[in-house]
C-alpha cells in the first residue's frame, strides 16, 4: 500500500477575504489500457505509476455591494510530478511512457457577479506553463519542451439569466490558446474560439 497525505490551512479574517494553503500528493498507478505495450500486443512491463506533489495558496471570498454581489477566487499552484504517464504514437497505435519529470504552475482567476436578481456574470482565466525537466525517449531529449496538450491560457465568460418559472437562459463563450501536440514541440493545435 501506499499513502497520499493532504493538508489544508485557511485563514478568514473578513467574509470578503478567505486566505488558504493547500498541499496534496497523488499515486496513479497505470490502468490496463494504458498498459498496453508499443507494438499492441502483451504488457509493457517497465511502466511505472506517476507521483505527484501539489501546492496551491490563494484568496476568495464574497463582497457584498447594494444589490450587486462579487464573488472572486485568485489561486496559484506548483504541481511536481514523477514519472508521468504520457501518451505516444506509433503509426497510429496509442501506448503510454513515463516522464521522468514535469512540473506545471500557474494562475486562476474567477469574479462572479449578480447585478439583476436571477442574472450572473462570470469571468474566468487560467495561465498555466508545463514542461517536461526530465525526459528522454528513443534517444531524443525533451527536457525544457512544453506538455503536449495542455493550452497557457483559457478565458472563460458566462451569462445566465434564470426567472422563478423556472425559465432559464444562458451564454458561454471559450478561448483557448494555441496548444502543443507533440513532444518535441514541432506542431501546434490552433487557438480556437467556442
């Protein structure tokens, strides 16, 4: 057996400021899917499970203001893993490998506000860098080398509107930015707009 400790701290001085800390560790072991060895037949016996750490400090909280509440979270987080399971291709075949190392830190921002009774607005954005620091594969190094397909950045507006008759409306919009699709970084997915 193996234990994940967790731990979390929070501080409330104010309703409108929540302060907290917060530190988790995490042991995936690999499913049988991912198991599969890179020729599709039999298992590939050198995979081993991902571990990671993780810490995120942040602030949230409520500020009531007449009629139009805010609510608001900034949170930032480091998240080192070892030995990640990262997929591969060959020749269209799916199989998984181990990084040695990745490590992926960043920023999310949420404000949510209710100017009209039944009408919310929020915002939110993530920014997030990830990186292999340590991984070699069939003699190429990839250390430095973005995380294929994790996008830096992604901004989300919501509108919804919802009448005591139980009538709802509601409008999302969704930008991504552009994202890697491959190891060595040599090709990228598009930003999209949805």
């Amino acid at each position: 057996g193996r234990t994940s400790p967790m731990a979390s701290l929070g501080w409330t001085p104010r309703e409108w400021a929540n302060a907290y800390f917060r530190y988790g560790s995490a042991f995936e072991p690999p499913t049988t899917t991912e198991l599969a060895s890179e020729t599709g037949t039999g298992f590939n016996l050198e995979l081993d499970p991902q571990v990671a750490q993780s810490w995120e400090i942040g602030v949230k909280g409520r500020v009531p203001a007449r009629q139009m509440g805010l609510r608001y979270e900034l949170a930032g987080y480091y998240i080192a893993v070892r030995d990640e399971l990262v997929p591969q291709d060959t020749n269209g075949l799916t199989w998984f490998a181990n990084a040695g190392q990745t490590r992926r830190s960043g920023l999310e921002l949420l404000l949510e506000l209710s100017p009209l009774p039944g009408l919310t607005a929020s915002f939110a954005y993530a920014f997030g860098v990830s990186k292999f620091v340590e991984f070699e594969l069939a003699g190429n190094d990839f250390a430095g080398k973005r995380v294929p397909g994790i996008p830096d950045h992604v901004l989300t507006v919501d509108v919804e509107w919802k009448h005591s008759s139980g009538v709802w409306a509601a409008w999302e919009t969704r930008v991504v930015s552009a994202i890697e699709v491959d190891n060595g970084n040599t090709a990228q997915a598009a930003s999209y707009v949805v």
